[in-house]
C-alpha cells in the first residue's frame, strides 16, 4: 500500500471512529427524550418541549435536532405505545376459542397498556390530525376487523351493520373511555368495566 492509500485508509477509520460516539450520543440522547417526553406527559399532557428537554438534560436545540416539532414527538410516543399493543394482539391466537370471549380478553389486556399511557395518547390526539391518528391505529384496527369477521360469521357479533361499522365503534368506544378517565369521570377500573358492558350490547346480533 502506497503513502496515499495509507492516508486514505487512516482517514476512513478516524471518520468512522468519530462516526461511532456521535450515533451513540444520538442514541443516547432519543432515549432520553423519549423517556422524559413519556413521564412529562404523563403528569401534563400539555407538556411544552422546552419541559421535556430540561427533564431530559439537553438543550432545546438538541431536542429539536432529533424531532423537530412538539406533533413529531407525540407521533413518535404514540407509535411507540400502540406497537406494544399491536404486539399483543398479535401474540395471540385469533383463530382460538369463542370469539365474543377473545375479544374480550384482547380489549382487557390492550387497556392495561394504553392506561400507562392515557395522558399522553390524549395529548397526541388533541395535537395530530385526525389522519395521522388513525393511521398510526391502522394494524390494530386491522387485526380487529379479523376478529370481528370471525365473530360475525360464529353468530357471536351482530351481522346487520357492516363489520367496518363495527370496527369503528370498538375504536370509538375506546377512546371515548380513554376519554372519560383523563377528564375524572370513570377510574380506569370503572372505564373498563363500562367498555366491557358497552360493547357487548353494541356487538350482540339482534334478538329476532
């Protein structure tokens, strides 16, 4: 190797020894936003960034280094929350037992996680599009709809209104329990017991 491939051997290592620390410090550093965006919200879920890089650390230049807007970092937790219970429901078999029973236990257990998270899924709601709400619910309204098909055609779920109707109303009935918690109306206990009761009666076929 010659004196100018050496150079331009050395020069590529110190770059990517260099690159190394700036991509862990950056790791770092979303780790902890994330963390503090998470129990910033959780006390205030009108939380401001400036609140959030403080209790992370960091500058707010470094916080909007990594997400550039207060809507981006709601985006982010909220895809970040909604993935944990998409890893639920899809953990689980769909295909197994009654499905009025199976979609009972999905929404029981779906509730423990989006509980931890209630404030701060209401802040993104208030701060993000409709759309980009609903998008980020897409896999689990998804998965769902499965469930609800499979229940329909069981005789388990109402089959007189369309099953994306019905889709829509477990998404609205959720929220609005969410809902109801954050403004002090229900305990989360409470919420759950009256989504259960709710959806059974919205999702029960008609009597003839």
């Amino acid at each position: 190797m010659d004196s100018e491939q050496q150079n331009g051997a050395a020069k590529a290592r110190r770059g990517s020894s260099a690159h190394h620390p700036r991509r862990a410090d950056a790791e770092r550093n979303i780790s902890a936003i994330l963390a503090a965006a998470t129990t910033c919200f959780g006390r205030n879920p009108n939380a401001s960034m400036t609140e959030i890089a403080a209790a992370a650390g960091i500058g707010r230049v470094t916080l909007y280094g990594h997400f550039s807007s207060r809507e981006a970092l709601l985006s982010e937790l909220m895809e970040r929350a909604l993935a944990d219970v998409a890893t639920v429901l899809n953990a689980t078999d769909l295909d197994e037992g009654p499905a009025d029973e199976r979609l009972r236990t999905l929404i029981r257990s779906s509730w423990q996680l989006l509980d931890r998270n209630l404030r701060m899924l209401h802040a993104a709601r208030r701060a993000l599009p409709a759309e980009a709400v609903h998008d980020h619910h897409v896999g689990i309204l998804s998965t769902m709809e499965r469930l609800i098909t499979r229940g329909r055609q069981e005789g388990a779920f109402r089959d007189d209104l369309p099953s994306h109707w019905l889709v829509g109303t477990v998404y609205a009935l959720v929220q609005a329990a969410g809902d109801q918690v954050e403004a002090g109306q229900f305990t989360s206990e409470e919420a759950l017991e009256a989504l259960d009761a709710t959806l059974a009666s919205a999702l029960r076929p008609p009597t003839p």
